[in-house]
C-alpha cells in the first residue's frame, strides 16, 4: 500500500519535470540524442588507457551519462 502510493507520488512528479523542463531542452528527434551519446562515450577507451584515478571516474561518469541519453531517446 505504501509503496504504490509512494510510486504514484514518483510518477506525478517525473510527469511534471518533464512537462515543464526536461521535454522543452530535449531535442524532439531521437537520433540527436543517440549521436550525442556517441559522441560523449568516443573518448572512455582512451580515458581507460591512461590508468590513472581521474580518469576512471570520469570514464564511469561519462557512460552514466551516455547510458541516461540511451534511455531518453527510445
């Protein structure tokens, strides 16, 4: 019982955001974003070869963002 009236209460609120801020900066053509996750995951291989710290997070970073892009645009 909780849970579904915390879902709904989740649910309400995601529509909102994307009602007054996420679906007017998206672009309305999906492929941008898939090339614009393309573009941010082109450079982790070679942030991966470096082998420093810094540079694996930024590696984790990245494909988080590129993965929130891949779920944006299906």
């Amino acid at each position: 019982m909780v849970l579904g009236r915390l879902k709904d209460r989740i649910e309400r609120m995601g529509r909102r955001v994307l009602e007054k801020g996420l679906a007017r900066v998206m672009p309305r053509n999906p492929n941008a974003l898939t090339i614009a996750s393309l573009v941010i995951a082109l450079p982790t291989p070679y942030l991966m070869w470096l082998h420093y710290y810094w540079a694996y997070v930024l590696t984790f970073i990245l494909l988080i963002i590129t993965s929130a892009f891949d779920m944006l645009d299906a």
